[in-house]
C-alpha cells in the first residue's frame, strides 16, 4: 500500500458522507443495472471501497451471493457495517484469494486506477471468472471532464501555487484513455471488450462538503499534510470550489468510462 491507495482512520466514513452520495452512487445504480443483466449468481467486487456499488448489487441482485474486496481493512470494515448483505473480505485485486472459475461477475467500480498492475489485476479477474463471464469496470475520464473535480484541481492549483498536489489528476482520473484500457484488459486475457463514455449528474450539499471528502476522505489529504496544516488547507480549498461551483447545493456532470470484458 502507498501513500496514494491508503483510507486510514476517519477516511472512510468521511469519504462515504461526503463524496458517495456526490461522485459514487450515480454510478452504482448504473453499474447494479447492467450486473442484473444476465443474473449472475456469484458476484466478486473489487476495491469496493464502503459499499457504494455494493448496496446496490445487493439490491439488483437479491439471489446472488456477493462478495466485496478492497485492499484498505478500514474501508472493509466501514463497508461490512454499511452493507451487511454483501461477504467482506480485505483482498488485493492483484492476488485475489478466490479460486479459479469461481464466480460469474466481477465488478470494480472506480478502482483500477489504483492498481499498480493494471493488467496482471485484470488476469486476477479473468482467472475467478466462469468461462464466457462479464468483467464490469468503471474509471473516470479527465478531470477537465468533470467540473467537481474540475474545481478541486483550480482550487489546489490556487491554494498552493508552488507545489499543488497532483493525486487527482494524476490517480483517479489518470486512466482515461480507452485504448490504453482496451489494452490491458487484451493483456488480462480479455478479448471481447466494449467501451462506453457515461455521463451522469452528480449532487452534493455544498462545494465545501466536496472540499472536505476529497481533502479529507481520500489519499489527497496525505499530500496537504505534508504541505501545511489540513484544516486549514481544506477550508481554503473549500473556498475557492465555493467560489466556482457556487453557495448552497452544487450540481455537475460526472464522465466516466463504463467497460463490459468478456
Ligand atoms: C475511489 S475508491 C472506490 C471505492 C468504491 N468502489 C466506490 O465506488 O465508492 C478506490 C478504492 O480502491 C481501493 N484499492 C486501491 N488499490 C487497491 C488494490 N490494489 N486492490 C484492491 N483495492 C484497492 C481503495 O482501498 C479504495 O477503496
């Protein structure tokens, strides 16, 4: 683990309030539904965080046996407590504890772009699937994409002009490029892959609750601790997103690239 895939402490729960509702569950509800396509009956989640696409599985597919893995043990146990219909097990994507031909579904939400191998990961998951199975995957596009993000990145850019940090841009919206997804799934084992570009509507309370869960909920607030003092640093940060996004509830697309590999 380093210091750009650690949830340590309150990161969890600060992620969930802040940033599930906002970025994650627009997704989720979009991803359950494609799950329940073909009614798998053994489902495996990976870095499934604390269960924002989990809950939802476990709605979609009432019948099913569902298991959700994340690297973190503190997202695993926010997650257990959050979605209790769901297996929790704390598991690397990149050396999956889950026999071979094991399950019928694999689902990773927003985390590939966490994986330090990406294509060893996806021969983790064409290796537990069922022959002919779906490997369902999401990964944000750039964040320019996206205007939440959008506004995070100005307002690091302007709160620390020196040395902004650049774990957003850098991390979870890294890994935009469809081609370079399509190849590594190809080097999984993949080779029936279909790429979509999705855009939802993401809300959230305030800019300044967006402020404080990707400052605070995610590994962006290592970054801020090492260059001031957080609190102060995410209120400065919430500032200018307030001064973007605007006072009061915020409302913005959110772009993403939803995968079917088989
Ligand atoms: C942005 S969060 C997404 C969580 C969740 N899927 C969601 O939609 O809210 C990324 C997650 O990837 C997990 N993660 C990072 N590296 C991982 C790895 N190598 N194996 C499994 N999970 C990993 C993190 O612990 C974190 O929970």
């Amino acid at each position: 683990m380093t210091s750009d895939t650690a949830w340590l402490g309150s990161m969890p729960e600060t992620y969930d309030r802040c940033l599930g509702p906002a970025l994650f569950a627009p997704f989720a509800a979009h991803l359950a539904g494609l799950a329940a396509v073909d009614a798998p009956v053994r489902v495996l989640e990976l870095a499934a965080g604390t269960g924002v696409a989990t809950a939802e599985l476990v709605r979609a597919l009432p019948d099913a046996t569902i298991t959700a893995t994340d690297l973190n043990p503190a997202m695993v146990a926010w997650g257990c407590e959050r979605v209790p219909g769901a297996t929790w097990q704390p598991a690397d994507a990149g050396a999956l504890p889950q026999p071979d031909a094991s399950v019928e579904l694999v689902v990773c939400q927003f985390g590939a772009m966490f994986f330090p191998d990406r294509s060893g990961a996806f021969a983790e998951a064409r290796r537990v699937l069922a022959a002919g199975r779906r490997f369902l995957l999401t990964t944000w596009q750039a964040v320019e994409a996206s205007p939440f993000p959008a506004a995070l990145t100005d307002a690091l850019d302007a709160t620390l002009p020196d040395d902004p940090p650049t774990f957003v841009a850098r991390v979870p919206h890294g890994y935009h490029d469809p081609a370079q997804v399509e190849a590594d799934l190809a080097a999984g084992g993949f080779d029936d892959v279909a790429v979509e570009r999705v855009v939802l509507t993401g809300e959230a309370p305030s800019a300044r609750t967006l402020a404080e869960g990707f400052c605070l909920g995610t590994p962006l607030r290592f970054a801020l601790e090492q260059r001031g003092d957080l609190g102060a640093l995410c209120a400065a940060v919430g500032d200018h997103m307030t001064a973007t996004l605007g006072d009061g509830p915020v409302e913005g697309d959110l772009a993403a690239l939803v995968v079917t590999a088989r």
